[in-house]
C-alpha cells in the first residue's frame, strides 16, 4: 500500500490535534492521503501538525469547528465539499469524557458527553452522507470504545455515548452497503493519551493481559488499514484494540 494508490483521496479526521487523532491524521496523512484535520481549539497543536505533515511532503487542509454545533457542522463541511468534492474516507475521533459515579454525574456532564460524542457523529457524517453516496466507494471509521461494549464503573453517560456510536455504525452500514461505503468502529481500551492521565493505572495494567497500555499509534495503524483497498470487504464490525483487556 504506497502513496500512488492513495492519490487523491481526501481523508478527514475529526479530534485530529492531539492524541489518538493527531496520530491518525499522521499515519493517514504518510500513507499518502490527502489529509483534512478537523479540531475545535487547540490552535497550537493544529498548526503543528500541519507543519509536520507538510515537512514530510504531505497534503493538509485544517479545519476549525465544533462537531457538538450542528449548524456550524453543517456550513464548514458542505462547504469543504463544494470546494474540493466528497472524500474517500471519514474517521470520526473527536470526543469528550467527564468521568464519575452516576450520583454524582452533573446534568450538564451527561449532556456535554452525549452530545459531542454521539450527536457529534450525527453532524458529521450527515452532510457528507449523500456527496459520499453518489460517489458510490469510500470509508467510514467511527471512534468507539471499550466503554461502550462492556460499560464501565464511573462513565456511564461516556459508555451510553460510545454504545451509541456503534448501534449508529452497524445501522449505517448497512444503508450504504449496497454503495461500496464500508462503516466500521474501532474500540480502543487504555491507551497512553492525555485522557488517561489520571486513571488508576495500577488497578488497570493486571486486567491488560499484554501488560502495557496501548499506543495511539498501534490505533492509527488498524484505521490506516480499515481506510484502505484491502478493507473492502471488511464492514459492521467493532474492532477492538485493547491488548486482551478483561
């Protein structure tokens, strides 16, 4: 899989300046897709990507909105397709956690989860839904979790999201089957990110069987490669990456 078979291919990765996402939109972006990295703030930390990608002779387009505003969704991504036309692949990563037990949990910690994490697909993967029907091939890859397939204690309204994500997956792909549009979700467990800064890793790491957290780069690998040719098969699944978690 060399950069001639991605030639132009428009790839967009949401949540793409930092930890899981940057490192996608990094594999993405070497095994020589044209990249576009969505992010929501963290300007910084988008310029310098672009900077990386662009120094490794890459193709970046950088988009700023927030996945949770369905109108500004909407306005920044027709307009991204009217310019450039529909991509090739999609990898919804953006996402958000407020972890604690559910007593506790704040309406607005549900709320603020639920909607980034799961409405978030929605405003998404809804104006590009049709421009990516009529071109009648391409990707879907949807950021899961291991929350969402076994729950867990404390993230109740982060594993109803992520739940919700692969219901929403399953269902697509079945709508767009008959389009050669593959819909598939990627479940990570613990992995060495900003988000697991301050997880109780002593109790984690005996439930690992591999005994180490994940890399952000063992995750972009498996995307790269549900992104690709050899993937057309491959659809409605839910991939866990999780070294063995328990």
């Amino acid at each position: 899989m060399g950069q001639i078979d991605q030639a132009g291919k428009k790839v967009l990765v949401t949540g793409a300046s930092r930890g899981i996402g940057r490192a996608i939109a990094l594999a993405v972006s070497r095994a020589g897709y044209s990249l576009a990295a969505c992010y929501r703030q963290s300007e910084e930390a988008a310029l310098a990507l672009r900077e990386e990608v662009l120094s490794a002779g890459g193709e970046i387009e950088l988009l700023r909105f927030d996945i949770a505003d369905r109108e500004s969704c909407r306005e920044n991504l027709e307009r991204w397709v009217k310019e450039g036309g529909a991509p090739w692949g999609i990898v919804c990563n953006a996402g958000v956690h407020a972890d604690n037990a559910f007593p506790a949990l704040r309406d607005d910690d549900w709320d603020r989860v639920v909607h980034t994490n799961l409405d978030g697909l929605f405003n998404v993967l809804r104006p590009l839904f049709m421009p990516l029907a009529r071109k009648k091939r391409g990707r879907i890859i949807a950021l899961a979790s291991a929350s969402g397939i076994t729950g867990n204690r404390g993230q109740v309204n982060y594993s109803a999201a992520k739940a919700g994500i692969i219901g929403a997956a399953k269902a697509l792909a079945v709508e767009l089957a008959s389009r050669s549009i593959t819909v598939n979700c990627i479940a990570p467990g613990v992995i060495e990110t900003d988000m697991v800064k301050d997880a109780p890793l002593d109790a984690l790491l005996p439930q690992i069987p591999l005994g180490r957290l994940g890399r952000a780069e063992e995750v972009a690998a498996l995307a790269v490669f549900l992104l690709s040719e050899d993937a057309a098969y491959i659809t409605r699944q839910v991939i866990s990456i999780n070294g063995g978690l328990v």
